[in-house]
C-alpha cells in the first residue's frame, strides 16, 4: 500500500473527521462514526477511493499529482518552455 495523501490533505482529513467525530458526540448521531473514516485515511495516509481515480497528493507515486505546477521558462527566442 503506497502513501497517496499529502500533508495538507492529510490535516484537511484529521480536521474534518474531528469536527464529525465532535458532531456525532454532541448530537448524538452517525456523524461519529462516519468522522473515523478520514481519521483512519489520514493516519494511513492511504485513500482507496484515490487510485481507481487516478489521484495522488503526495507528490511521488502512481498517478496524478494534484496541485503540480510546471515552472515555465523563456528559451532564447522568447518562447516559453516547461521546465
């Protein structure tokens, strides 16, 4: 199992399913138990629904690399080229 989250998705994840968890706590409802599903994906730091669709924020592995930016050049002549 590669590592397919990225640090800021990863608190993104912690922080929703703490809110959830909290939600479910206070309102007494699923919302607890639905919160450890992005708590348990972000301490794996593994998401399965990612790799059918081909999406990794983690900056290496398989697939796409969300939130990549090329850095773009000029060549001699003025065109700009990726880096």
């Amino acid at each position: 199992m590669q590592k397919n989250i990225g640090t800021v998705d990863r608190n993104v994840r912690f922080l929703l399913g703490a809110v959830m968890l909290v939600a479910g706590v206070v309102y007494q409802s699923w919302w607890g138990v639905l919160g450890l599903v992005p708590i348990a994906t972000a301490a794996l730091g593994f998401c399965l629904l990612y790799v059918p669709l081909g999406i990794n924020t983690d900056g290496q592995g398989y697939g796409t690399h969300v939130g990549y930016v090329a850095t773009v050049k000029p060549d001699k002549d003025g065109n700009d080229i990726s880096v």
